[in-house]
C-alpha cells in the first residue's frame, strides 16, 4: 500500500537550497580559521569533503553532498541485506526481495543541515523503520534504536518514540528516482524532525538497545538531540 504525505509547503522551487544566516556565520567562521586547516581536520576523521569547498552558488538549486565515508559503498541495491537485532524477540534479516514485500510510503519534507543550509520539497519513498520493529518485537526494556552504516564508520541513534514517528523513513527513493549512492543509497534513514547529521547513510543494520549511544558527530561534540528549530 502507498501512502503520500506532505508535511511542509514552500513557495520555493522542489530541491531549492536555502542558506540561513547561521549558515553564512558557519562559512564566515571557517574562512577566518583557515580553510587549509578545517580540510586537514576532517581528512584526519576521514570526512568527505565532496561538495564542501563547493562555491555558494553553485549549491543552490542542488542537494549538498555531505559524508564521513570517503567513497559510497559499491553493493547493489539487488545485493543490500538490512539486519534488525538487539533487543528484539526475532532477529530479522532482510533481503531485497523481502524489502519489496513491506508496505511503503512515500513523503515531502524539508531537509535541513546543522550547517545552516535546508533543502525545500525533498520526496522520499521507503518504508517506515517501524515496520521492522514490529516484524521483529521489540523487547520491553528497549528504549532506542541505533543505526549503523555499512563499513562501520557512521552509526547514530534515536529514541524508539521518534524512531516510530511517522515521519521517519527509510528511504530508497528520493525524487521519485532510486536513492543514488550519495545521498546514502541503497538505504538511508531520513528523520525530517532532526539535523541532517542524524539520518543515517547507507544503513544496513538496526540495533534496538536500552540506552542512547553517541553517534559519530556526537563523540565529537554534536547534541544526541538535533531537533529542528
């Protein structure tokens, strides 16, 4: 069954990219620090920096690419096999041909980054994580969800409540196309409500647990919580 929903409404054109005026203090703040050294940074934690010394203009009207993994993985979304473990009564392991078998939705958001910039009308299509937590029965004392991407570099977390809110997506579809692999296909978590930062890339494996844990961004001073504001 396919379900539409469209949370937020703009005037702007689909995919337009917003800058606030954080975003502008961000970029102004990093030109004063030394661009040489903020590359250097992020090369040392293993950041892409694809997009990122992009000129502002050439941003808009694009999506910004933004990753720690210095390549996307090359699996196929033939091949992508998704786990749900932790505290669940039954494991799940879930193929390509299972995935097309789960019930889809499909929705227009917005998608907004820490780093001060959003993008308008984003449609994803997917399946709400949700429905694999009910497929594989959650424990009692589980409390969070956390989600880890393939090749074990990125992982971060949600509680269970937002975790089932029905906005929260995992998505292999974005405009109506199959998700490309920058922007996290085969499969990514797409979480309107948060900074860009929590919606995982390329997950592969679900792990309910009975605690927060911090995620990559997170062990580096980012909040757990990144609520958009």
């Amino acid at each position: 069954m396919d379900n539409d929903t469209k949370t937020t409404k703009r005037d702007a054109d689909t995919g337009a990219v917003r800058f606030t005026r954080k975003w502008f203090v961000v970029s102004a703040g990093a030109v004063i620090a030394g661009l040489a050294g903020i590359a250097a940074l992020l090369r040392r934690d293993g950041v892409s920096l694809k997009g990122a010394a992009t000129a502002p203009e050439s941003m808009f009207g694009s999506f910004p690419v933004r990753s720690v993994e210095r390549q996307p993985p090359t699996k196929a979304p033939e091949d992508w096999v998704v786990t749900v473990d932790g505290l669940v009564e039954k494991p799940l392991t879930i193929d390509h041909a299972a995935w097309l078998e789960l019930e889809r939705v499909d929705q227009t958001v917005d998608f907004h980054c820490v780093e001060g910039w959003s993008v308008d009308d984003v449609r994803w299509g997917g399946v709400r994580p949700s429905v694999l937590l009910d497929l594989a029965g959650v424990l009692p004392e589980a409390t969070h969800v956390t989600f880890h991407a393939s090749g074990g570099v990125y992982k971060d977390g949600l509680p269970l409540d937002l975790v089932r809110d029905p906005q929260t997506l995992l998505a292999d579809r974005l405009n109506d196309e199959p998700l490309p692999p920058a922007h996290g296909g085969p499969l990514r978590l797409a979480v309107p409500d948060q900074l860009g930062y929590k919606s995982v890339k390329w997950v592969e494996r679900l792990e309910v647990t009975d605690t927060q844990i911090e995620g990559y961004w997170e062990e580096r001073g980012y909040s757990v919580d990144a609520p958009v504001t």
